[in-house]
C-alpha cells in the first residue's frame, strides 16, 4: 500500500540576503536545466567548500547547511563536503607519486552486561584486523593500508574538526592516523547500540578506487570474531558489525544509517515479543514530528489491554536522510515482524506533549483524540 509521510524540518527562507555563496551555488546547479551547467556549478561548489577546509574556515559551511532553503539544498551541501573534503586532504598532502586514500570503517556495535561497565576506546591489537582484512581481499586485496587503533565517534568527523582530518592525507606510507579515542559507556542489563570508526589510510595507483566494495565480503565474519575476542569476554555480550571502509564523511552517513537500522530492530523485536508474550498482538503509529534540531520519525507500538505499556522509537533525521525513507523502513520492519495493525500519520506534530513534558508518541487505540490534540498544540 502506498502511503505518504511529511518531511518535519523546516527549512529557512533563503533570499540571499546576507548572501552565501555555497547556497546559491546549489541552487544554480539544482535549478539548471543543461547537466553541463549543473555540473559546472557543483564543482564550483566542491572547490569552494575544499578551500574552505583548506583555509581553517568552516563558517561558511555550517551557515550554509543550517540555512539551507530545501531538503535537496541540504542533501547537496552535504554529499559535496564529503567530496570536497577528501579533494581537500589530497590538495593539502601535494602528492606526486601514488596517491594516499584515507577511509574510515564504519562499525556498529551491540553491547549488553550484567553491571555497569566502559568498553575501552581502542582495539589492543590492530594489526590482527588489518593482517585479517588483507587475507580476505579488503579494499579490493590492497596490500599496502593501515588502521588507526582509536574507536573514533562520529564527534572526530565533526564539522569543526575537518580542517585538522586534513592532516590525515599527509601522513607516510604505514603511518597510523592519530584520532581521538572515545570509549563506550554499557549500563547494567540493557542492550546498548554504538557507532564508532576505525580510521585508515592506503597507497594505491592513480585512477584506483579502492572503497568501491558493496559489503564485507569474506573479512566481515573474521573481523566481528576478532572484535569479540579483544574486546569481549567475561558477561560482556559485545556483537561488532563492520560496514564497508568509506571515505570518512561518506562512513559518517552509512554509519549513522546503519546504527539507526539496528537499532530500530532491536527496539521493535524487544517490544513485539513483549506484548506478545503478555496482551498481545501490539498495534503500529508512525508519525513526523519537529524538534529543536530538526525533525524526527517516530514509531509507537501499543496494545488496548496495556494503558501503560506503550513503547516508542525516534529516529532523528540527518542531512542526507528523506523522512519517507526512514518511515518506509520502520513500515517494512513491522511487515517482516508480522505486525498487521500499522498507521502512518501525515501530519507534523510538536516534538513534546505540553501536559506532560515528554516526546509526543500515539496510542492507536487513542489516535483520534491524541492527534487533534497535538495539531491544535502545533498551532498554539
């Protein structure tokens, strides 16, 4: 069945006044209508953002993403920083021989213990990952990369920090890239989702792509075994899922996607099998709502026997991600799980129920009433 969701941001009224070039480049390159032009205007754009960087300046660059007039504007501004900012490392670095690929190894780690305890913020042997990924035909049987030994967050891809990553381009060959380490915080007796990066770089011949890779292909197996065996042990349940090497801003996107998937399907697991077990077959709302950073997707699962057992899942939205994506995921997640009672709302809704100050989720068995109650909340 088709449906449709809103995109909950809103996104500002941009008449370029003051001016910022980044957007109306986007613009221009969005709005012609000859793809030589378009593309014309997009590596102006590229080259403007890789300046930037080059230059210590990201002012422009968070202006232009924060004012950015449309979701497409947005998405723009975003793939290019990715390009533009290995275009800008290797500008940096003044290579004249074989070229230097930086990567980042996005992986999305499930955590649980019995008590409290901090996952440490480095692998103690990173040697062992990268020997086991060149056995196995990483970065397309590259022979000649290494691996930070720091389990980098997505803070050490943050915007603020891109100038200094530039650094990373010009590092000698087996150099390792220094990147702060960020450790992992696991409370007692719940399943945690984290995403953290190992950051690398590789020497391959002009004109090689060598993170063209679509999966993990034979290293992934021997790479989550080896993360158990360094990391885990004792009550520690420690499940490592490493997603293909990128370059670092396109590792942040799939990263981010990644911890989201798994983390909604644990979240609707966890609570199916709950009420299952105990009242029944939970009932399904997906809903858009505004928030202060921008917008989220949210799915509410509840059953009519069960007044308080209501359980509830965000999904905030990043600067590549379309709302109806994320919502076409939740609705394909409940399918497989045979949830057959699912509503998608399509409205936007505030971020928080004003009478009780918490996220605004939605009762199926509720709906009409909570829903007019939170658009009349919108207005307000």
């Amino acid at each position: 069945m088709q449906f449709s969701i809103p995109d909950p941001r809103a996104f500002a009224i941009y008449e370029g006044s003051p001016a910022n070039p980044l957007i109306d480049l986007s613009l221009a390159s969005l709005g012609a209508e000859v793809a030589v032009i378009a593309e014309k205007k997009e590596a102006h754009l590229r080259e403007q953002i890789a300046a930037a960087l080059i230059a210590g300046q990201t002012q422009s660059i968070s202006d232009a993403l924060a004012r950015a007039p449309s979701l497409a504007v947005q998405r723009m501004l975003a793939r290019t920083l990715a390009q533009a900012h290995v275009e800008a490392g290797r500008v940096r670095s003044g290579e004249t021989t074989l070229p230097t690929t930086v990567f980042a190894l996005p992986i999305v780690l499930v955590a649980a213990n019995a008590s409290p305890i901090q996952v440490p913020g480095a692998v103690p042997n990173v040697g062992e990952f990268v020997e086991l990924m060149k056995a196995n035909g990483a970065l397309r049987g590259n022979q000649s990369f290494t691996l930070s030994n720091a389990l980098a967050s997505v803070h050490a891809l943050a915007l603020e920090k891109l100038p200094s990553s530039l650094a990373w381009w010009q590092l000698e060959t087996q150099s390792q890239i220094a990147v702060e380490k960020s450790s992992m915080q696991v409370p007692a007796n719940q399943e945690s989702v984290f995403l953290r990066f190992l950051i690398g770089s590789a020497i391959a011949g002009p004109g090689v792509d060598l993170l063209s890779e679509k999966d993990t292909g034979k290293w992934g197996m021997p790479f989550t075994q080896t993360f158990a065996k360094q990391l885990g042990g004792g009550s520690l349940s420690l499940l490592a899922m490493p997603r293909p090497p990128r370059t670092p801003l396109a590792a942040l996107f799939q990263g981010r996607a990644a911890q989201r998937e798994v983390s909604l399907q644990l979240f609707a697991t966890n609570a199916i099998r709950k009420f299952r077990s105990s009242v029944g077959e939970p009932e399904a709302v997906i809903s858009a709502h505004r928030t202060a950073s921008g917008g989220e997707v949210r799915l509410s699962l509840s059953n009519a026997f069960d007044e308080k057992g209501a359980e509830g899942f965000r999904a905030e939205l990043f600067a590549t991600d379309r709302a109806q994506d994320i919502a076409t995921a939740m609705q394909d997640l409940l399918r497989e799980c045979n949830v057959e009672q699912v509503t998608v709302l399509a409205d936007i809704f505030p971020d928080h129920d004003p009478e009780t100050n918490l996220p605004w989720f939605f009762r199926a068995d509720a709906l009409e009433e909570s829903v007019q109650r939170a658009l009349r909340s919108a207005v307000h």
